[in-house]
C-alpha cells in the first residue's frame, strides 16, 4: 500500500515538472537538476515513511 502511494506522488510531481518546464520552455539541464531533487525528496519521504 505505501509503494502504492508513493509512485502515485512521484507520477503527481513528475507530471507537475513536465508541465511547468513546458510553460517555462527552460533548459534540459535545469530539468535534470530539478528531478534529481524530487528524486532526493522522494528517498527522504520514503525513509522516514518507514
């Protein structure tokens, strides 16, 4: 149920970077930056949820 719930958020913000970058039409580089980021918070959150 919890990994359930987890790739449910992280389908949410990925989804909510794509769209933001493509408002923004910035840089792959910045994008990359920014998903290594989630991806930290996503460890972080998953760490502490258990």
């Amino acid at each position: 149920m919890f990994v359930v719930v987890v790739a449910m958020l992280l389908v949410l913000v990925l989804g909510f970077v794509m769209f933001t970058d493509a408002l923004e039409d910035s840089g792959s580089m910045s994008t990359r930056r920014g998903l290594k980021e989630i991806a930290a918070q996503v460890k972080r959150s998953a760490r502490l949820g258990d």
